[in-house]
C-alpha cells in the first residue's frame, strides 16, 4: 500500500466513524510523516478531544514537540556555529 492508499484509507475511516480518536491519531501521524505538519496537529487536536485520556495520543505529542525542538536546536548550530 502506498501513502496515497494510506491516506485514502484513513480519510475513508474517518468519514465512517469521525469520532474514532485512533483514526484521527494514525492519519494525523501519516501527514506529519509526510510533512503536512500544521494537518497533522489539527488531526491530532481532533484525536485528543475525543479522547483526551489516550496515553499513545498524548505521547505522540511529546514525541512530535520533542522532533521539533530537536530540528530548531539544529538549526541554530548550523546558523550559528
């Protein structure tokens, strides 16, 4: 299955269950994967207010802020020696 399938999978269930929180979550972590960010953090908005207890979706989250801090520490090294 390629990312278009994916996606066209996850946009399917979506549509059939949209308060399926994991839906919301796997596709929300496809279209970070795929560089979508600002898609990917409104997904995983949706995910979290329909399940805000989920520990993998808060976890996701972390892991998400903790990239971006990495990639913005990087960043400033290269610009800045």
């Amino acid at each position: 299955m390629g990312l278009g399938s994916a996606e066209k999978e996850y946009k399917r269930a979506i549509v059939l269950y949209p308060g399926y929180a994991t839906a919301h979550h796997w596709y929300a972590w496809h279209l970070i994967v795929t560089g979508r960010i600002s898609e990917g953090i409104a997904q995983l908005k949706t995910a979290e207010s329909l399940d805000p207890l989920s520990l993998i979706i808060s976890a996701t989250w972390r892991m998400h802020c903790a990239s971006l801090i990495s990639m913005t520490n990087q960043c400033s090294r290269v610009g800045g020696h």
